[in-house]
C-alpha cells in the first residue's frame, strides 16, 4: 500500500487495534478514503461560504460598505498585518527582533511570536498594500476554514460515519459561538481553533503508537502559531486522550494504556521544545511587559451561561457556547443512546460535564488561562468545550440515527435549557425565532431518518428471504449471456433528505447568529473606520517626508491606532500585549496619554518630547467629512519639519533622579537636561478654574492624566480642547491651550463631564521656546556627528573628547547591548528610562544591538528538542526493521524444521 494510502486508511474505529492497520487495499479501504477526503474538503468549503453569507448579510466589508474594525481588530491586529506585509517585502527600517516604528524601538520577534506566527499569516503578501483589510479577511477566512476541515477529519479518523454529517458538525466547531463572537475578531486565537482538532488526532496517533515524527511536529506548528491557544487545545486534547484511553477496549491493556500516555508526553515535548526559540521570546517578553491590573474572575450567571448555548447571543462576560441547535441536539443524545457502547457513553459524558463545570470554577478557570485571570474576555478556552460536545454529537450518530427514547430526552433537554435561558440579559430578538425554526428542521430530519431506518429494516428482510432464490437464478444463468454491469442500489431518498434538512437548520441558524453577533457588536464596542484615503494620505507624506536615522517622522493620529504600522513612520504608538513596562512608564512619565491600562502608549504632539525624541517631522491630520462605519474616512495632512538633536546625544553623566511626585514638566526637564518650562508656583483651582502666572508669550500646557472633559483658556478666540482621562484604562496626554497674554495672567476654564476630577499637584507649565530653542542647539552642538541604523542596531559617531553619557533616544527595555569604541558590548545603562552608554572621553563611536530576552535560551531548548526527534526517528526505523524481520525469522525456522 503506498504510504499516502496508508496514513488515510490507519484505524479509525473507537479503539480497533493498537498499532498501524495491515489491511490490503480493497473496497473497505477505499470506502473509508472517500469520508477522510469528502468529510474535511466539504467542511472547510461549507465553513467558508457561512461565513462570507453571514458577512454579506450583516453589510460587513468585504461583502458590503461597513467596518468590521471592532475594539482590537482594528487598533491592534490590522495594522500588525500591515507591518508584517511591509517586513516581508523588505519595506521597513526594522527586521524580526526590533521594530523601530512602533513605541520608540520595540522588540519585534516577541510580537511576531504573539501576532505574526501563523503561517496562514503569510498570506498578507499577496495583497497590494491599500488591500490590507481585504488580506486580513482571507486571512481569518482561511483559518476558520482550516479549522472545520480539521474537525470534520477527526471526526471520520475517530469512527465511520456519514461523511456529510461529519462535514456538517465540523462546520458547527468552525463558526461556534467562540469564533463568531471572538475568535474572528482575535485572528490569532484561530489558531488555537485549528489546532484543537490536530492535537487530538496527534492524541489518537500516540494512543495507538502511530506517527511519532509527525506528532511533535503539529504540537510544534500549534504552538508556534500560537502558543497561548495552543497552550489552551493542548489540555483540551489531554482531556480527549485521557476519556479515550479509558473507553477503548479493543486490546486495552494497563501497559498499553500506560504507553499511549507516554508516547502522547514524548510528543508534545519535543513540540514544545522545537517552538522554543519563539515561546520562550514571548513568555520573557510578557514577564517584562506593562502589568495590567489584577482581575478577579466572577462566574456568569447561570441563566446567562445556559442563554449562550442557543443562537444570535454575544457578549464578554459569558462563554460563546452555541454549536447550533442540531449539533446540540445530537451531543445532547449520547448519554441516552444505548447503541453506543456504557463505557463511550459514561467517558464522553462525563469529559463534557465536567469541562463545562471547569468554566465556572476559579481555580479551573486559572488552569485554563495560565494562572492568571485575563482582562476582558474570561472564557477564552471555551471553543475546547465547542469541539468536546461536537465529539459527543458525532458518535452518538455515526453508527445510525439515535433511537427514539434519545431523541426525546435530548429534546427535553432542550426545552428546559431554552425555557430556563428566556430572561437572561443575554438574549437577542433572534435568538428563539431562530431556535424554533432549527429544532423544528431539526425535528424533521430526525422523523425521516427514522421512516429511513424502518424502511431499510424491512427492505433487509425481505432481501434476506430473497436471496436463496436469487442465487439459485444467477446459477441457472450462468453461461447464457455475457457478463453485464452490476445493479445500481437504490438512493436511500429520506436518508438524503434528512441530511438536507440537518445541514440547512445547522446553516442557517449559523448564519442568522454570525449576523447578529456583527451588527451586535458594531453598535456595542469601539471601532474604527475602514483604512482609505486618509491613511493612504499619511503614508504618502511619511514617505516624502522620512528622514529616518537622521530624525523620526511621526504620522501624528490617524484612525485606527497603531498609527505608525500602518503608514510609516517612527512615532510612539504602539500597541501590544508585549509593551515594556519601562516604554510604558517612561512615556507616560513624560506626559504620553495611553490607552489598554498602558500597553497602547499614543503620540504626544509637544515640542519638548519631539526634541527628546528626535521627531523631526511631524504630521497632523483634519478630517475634513465626519467618520463614519460605512466610509472610507478622508483628511488634510499637513506636515512641518523643525530642527531637533539627532538620535544619539551626550548628557553630563550627572543628573537627578525623577522623585515621586515630579510632574511631567519636571521630568522632560530632567530628561533633557535644561529648564524650558516656567512652572507656577501659585496655581489655583476655584471651582471650575484654573489661575496662574507666567512669561507673557509662553506657551500654556495642562497635564491631567485623569481628567474627562474639555479646558480652555480664558478670552475671546480660544477653543476648547478635550481631554479623556479614564484611569487605569486611558490617561489623556498633555496639551496645549494657547499663548499667556500680555498680562501674564493665565485662567483656565474646566468642563468636567463629572464632578470630583482630582488634578497633578502641579497641572500647568508655561513652555518658553527660547529656552527650548537653546537646549537644542547646545544638544545638537555636543550630539553625534553622524548616525547610521540597521535593522536592530544603531551606530553613532561621536565629537573626539565626548565625556559623559551618551543617550540613544529609546526606550532602555531588555535586550539592548552597548559598547563604546571597541569595548566588548554589554548591557546598555538607562538614562531616565531610555538607552545609555558611559563615555571616558577616549571613544570616538557609539554602537548599540538589539536581541530579544530569551532567544539563546530557547534555541539552546530548540536544537536539543531536535536531537530528540531524530533519536525518536533513529529509534522507529530500528523498530519497523525488526517488525518487517521477525516473520521471516519465524518462516525460515518453519523451513529449517
């Protein structure tokens, strides 16, 4: 048998045989190839257009003129997929350990391993660059796909089957309620999607002592993928082994059983450690990252729980339970269904229950996540039950329809969960015209399939009466006439239609409910508009304008987020799981605003952090049409370019400390090593206002990181300007209100949204640009002659005596090694948080690199992983020789005999 016949062909029946299938090639076999072709191939196909009817149906892009960029997806994931585009066709500044755009330097590979890894990801390449949108659909279209195939594939290598119910309930897992509600919005959780089903076929593999080279590496693929879902599907696919190690019953030894849990371990070990040198950058990347604040997990309410198995419900506070009412319908038979084996019954039972029980339990709900509880989202593990319950659902029907007695119980159970699900906050106008119109196709289906069954039975006696007298007639026969065609056997039509009926109350329930969670949440949680003429505007003059290693360009804000990812530029957005503490902090010290409790710093459109910085160039956009979800946005771009100190400086090697308490004007002060601010020292607050002294002509700048209104200058001619201040979650940044008058007295207008907004100790700075003008000459003056950058390194030359510290204007986050001269690189210092190399005087040049934390370590792990698969692989090929010559040996001692 070739081995592409083989791996097909292995054993697929709930436990037949511990090892690889001997049979030859024959109808059976071939009976079993159409379902292990069919069943996958279908599944991905039905999944695709599902959910590109639901997308259409909802007006979503690409199928209509509205936004699908909700809360992450558009400020976070769309443009990573954009950088990724730009990193693989050679268009950054940057290469896979550091990103120079986003954050002031931020290390890439961590992100990459977070966001980028899956290889479905490298689609986005074959998209133009304004197409980034349409790529991230196919993208996540692609993988949800992949998803139901997989699922429909280990259904019929689980036991066989009608292959189109497989396909049907492979569909079910792909577009449950997990993917619709969040896991087509999180495109890199798909992958934990996709790997659920593989990890349990590599379970099915280790149980029966089969591929131990392909194992490690699909546990590998997984994890590389991504590692946090993988990590989820990895105990999901524990669960699975575990009940079929202890159902089996075909040769289902102690010692065999003790051997499939091993083989299992050796698996996903040596998976493990192939993605090391990934994981490893992201676990020491999420150890250094900006901590959000603790969350205490609160169980949903049971009511709200039970409303979530049924169609056209969303929510974050509540796990996406739906599989569709059909699939549920047949999970919910096995316990009652007595063709189905005690013992499958009991295991797979109880694997459901108690994995719907772990959902709601704290320290089960921790195991799930890690040890530690997740903001937002709390039930990210729930498609593992999705794929449980749809295992459940397979082998209660693959042998026949459920006998009546199951039917009904399943539907009493059905009743009760809709009955007692009818006033959870949870439920949508849809869900119970949707509910009923399934369960009664649902219904249907069943009643044909069991007037099927019936029919057959009789059929089979009467065949069975008739064909003693058929054989006699085919001897009496033979030899009068030649040979002919065999007899086709009749189309089993209520069988076909019963499917029909399943597939289209599975279909369009889903459908109906991808369409709802969209508009739902569309109308619940942020978005951002579509990318268009605006971006396209932005990226065209970030281009022009790029000077980059000699300053920074900073698009200043484009919708979306993430500006800079997705038009160029080297600003101080960025927005990552992995975002240092120490970029948070600093830039937060500094007077940066952000969002996401910290890890989404923005831009800060203040002179002083420019020269910092060293942003030369600056953007700044007006919309000139108001956004909208269903338009592409449209805005003036207008740039200016002033003088700033180049990207390496050098600082008196002393300076003062930050002190708790000092605002951010005193820290830029610090940071930049001069006075420009005048600070009042009698700044008053009488109810809504804000009075104070300064240098007549100064610039006035109020810092109220936790403020939520509007402020204003006192005058005529003056306008409002907002500041959203929602602490933890967002800091607003500081800004500027206007020039002092020639009086010197500043008043200042509030307009809280709220009463009680606490303002800094000291909320005002006057900005003197003569000061500043001066800091910039004498920085540019004593600054690096010359600057040159590479993917993840910079290079600085310096003027001949520079004493002091040399301070490259990034963040200081772990991985940055300096060296002066020809010094043996070592651990860059911090200077006020960012970058710093001590000078003696001797040292001409300045050179700094980048690694991310933990890539030694994880490829050390890596190659010794990989020692250990091809001494697995050394190993099987010794045993298969001795398996292909122990009969041999056995004939020829028959001969010798």
């Amino acid at each position: 048998m070739p081995p592409a016949a083989e791996t097909v062909l292995d054993e697929v029946d709930g436990g037949e045989g511990a090892g690889p299938s001997r049979r030859r090639p024959g109808l059976r076999s071939r009976g079993r190839l159409v379902p292990a072709v069919a069943a996958p191939l279908s599944a991905a196909l039905f999944t695709g257009v599902l959910l590109g009817l639901a997308t259409a149906l909802s007006r979503t892009y690409p199928f209509g003129p509205v936004t699908r960029n909700i809360v992450d997806l558009g400020q976070q994931y769309l443009p990573y997929h954009a950088y990724w585009r730009a990193l693989l066709l050679g268009e950054t500044h940057g290469d896979a350990f550091l990103n120079w755009n986003s954050g002031f330097g931020s290390n890439f590979l961590g992100d990459i391993g977070t966001y980028l890894s899956s290889p479905f990801d490298l689609l986005v390449v074959a998209f133009p660059a304004d197409r980034i949108e349409l790529a991230l659909y196919v993208v996540t279209a692609a993988k949800i796909s992949a998803a139901g195939g997989a699922a429909a594939l280990l259904l019929v290598r689980l036991r066989p089957g009608p292959w189109p119910v497989a396909a049907a309930l492979g569909t079910a897992y792909a577009l449950s309620g997990w993917t619709l509600n969040h896991g087509a919005t999180v495109p890199m959780w798909l992958d934990g999607l996709l790997a659920f089903p593989l990890l349990c076929l590599v379970a099915e593999w280790a149980r029966t002592g089969r591929r131990p080279l392909l194992g490690p590496v699909v546990v590998a693929l997984a994890w590389i993928s991504n590692f946090y879902t993988a990590y989820m599907a990895t105990l999901g696919a524990a669960v699975f082994l575990a009940v079929r190690l202890l159902t089996a019953e075909e040769g289902a030894t102690a010692r065999r059983r003790i051997a499939g849990a091993l083989h299992a371990a050796r698996s996903v070990l040596i998976g493990i450690g192939l993605a090391a040198p990934l994981v490893v950058v992201v676990f020491l990347g999420t150890k250094g990252a900006d901590p959000t604040p603790v969350t205490t997990f609160a169980p949903a309410a049971p009511t709200d729980f039970l409303a979530r198995f049924l169609p056209a419900t969303a929510g974050v506070t509540s796990p996406a339970l739906f599989i569709g009412t059909p699939a549920l319908a047949l999970a919910l038979t096995l316990p009652f269904n007595r063709a189905v084996a005690p013992r499958v019954r009991a295991g797979w039972t109880a694997a459901v229950v108690l994995v719907t029980l772990s959902l709601q339990w704290e320290p089960t709900h921790l195991l799930w996540h890690a040890g530690a509880s997740p903001n937002g989202n709390p039930y990210r593990q729930t498609f593992v039950l999705s794929g449980l319950l749809l295992i459940a659902a397979w082998l209660s029907v693959a042998r026949g329809v459920p006998r009546p007695a199951a039917l009904l119980a399943s539907g009493a159970l059905l009743g009760a969960l809709a009955w007692s699900a009818r006033g959870s906050v949870e439920i949508d106008d849809w869900t119970f015209p949707a509910f009923l119109a399934a369960a009664a196709l649902t219904l249907a289906a069943a009643l044909l399939a069991g007037q099927d069954v019936r029919r057959r039975a009789a059929d089979a006696d009467r065949n069975a009466a008739d064909a003693d007298r058929n054989a006699a007639d085919a001897r009496r026969n033979a030899g009068r006439a030649g040979p002919g065609l065999p007899a086709l056997p009749a189309l089993p039509l209520l069988s076909v239609l019963a499917v029909v009926l399943f597939v289209a109350a599975q279909a369009g329930e889903t459908v109906v409910t991808g369409k709802r969670i969209e508009e739902q949440q569309r109308s619940e949680v942020a978005w951002s508009p579509r990318t268009g003429p605006w971006h396209a505007s932005a990226a065209r003059e970030v281009a022009r304008a790029d000077a980059w290693p000699r300053h920074r360009t900073d698009p200043g804000e484009v919708p979306g987020g993430n500006d800079v990812l997705l038009v160029g530029g080297q600003g101080a957005d960025y927005y990552s799981s992995l975002t240092a503490e120490v970029t948070s902090s600093t830039l937060t010290s500094l007077g940066f605003g952000h969002y996401a409790k910290g890890r989404h710093p923005v831009t800060l459109d203040n002179p002083v952090t420019d020269v910092l910085f060293s942003i030369g160039t600056r953007m700044r956009s007006e919309p000139t049409e108001p956004v909208r979800q269903d338009a592409r946005p449209r805005a003036e771009v207008t740039v200016a370019t002033t003088p700033v100190p180049p990207l390496v400086t050098v600082r008196p090697r002393a300076a003062r400390a930050p002190r708790p308490g000092d605002s951010a004007f005193v820290r830029q002060e610090l940071l930049l090593g001069s006075s420009v601010y005048e600070l009042p020292r009698d700044t008053r607050r009488t109810g809504r206002a804000l009075t104070a002294r300064c240098p007549a002509g100064s610039e006035v700048w109020l810092w109220a990181p936790a403020y939520k209104g509007s402020a204003r200058l006192s005058g005529e001619g003056t306008s409002a300007v907002d500041f959203d201040g929602r602490p933890p979650a967002v800091t607003a940044p500081m800004r500027a209100l206007g020039t002092v008058p020639a009086s010197g007295e500043v008043s200042i207008d509030l307009l809280p949204d709220k009463a009680g907004t606490k303002l800094p100790r000291q909320p005002v700075g006057c900005l003197v640009r003569a000061r500043l003008d001066a800091a910039v000459r004498q920085l540019t003056a004593t600054g690096a002659t010359r600057v040159s950058a590479g993917g993840h390194s910079v290079t600085a030359e310096l003027p001949p005596g520079s004493t002091g510290v040399a301070v490259l204007a990034a963040p200081r986050i772990s991985g940055w090694q300096c060296a002066a001269g020809d010094a043996e690189p070592a651990p860059a210092r911090a200077y006020q948080g960012l970058v710093a190399v001590p000078l003696d005087g001797r040292a001409s040049t300045v050179s700094c690199s980048f690694r991310p934390p933990g890539l030694r370590l994880g490829g050390a792990v890596g190659v010794a992983a990989l020692l250990a698969l091809a001494a697995t692989a050394g190993f099987h090929r010794r045993r298969q020789e001795f398996t292909r010559s122990a009969p041999a040996d056995r004939s020829a001692g028959k001969v010798d005999g």
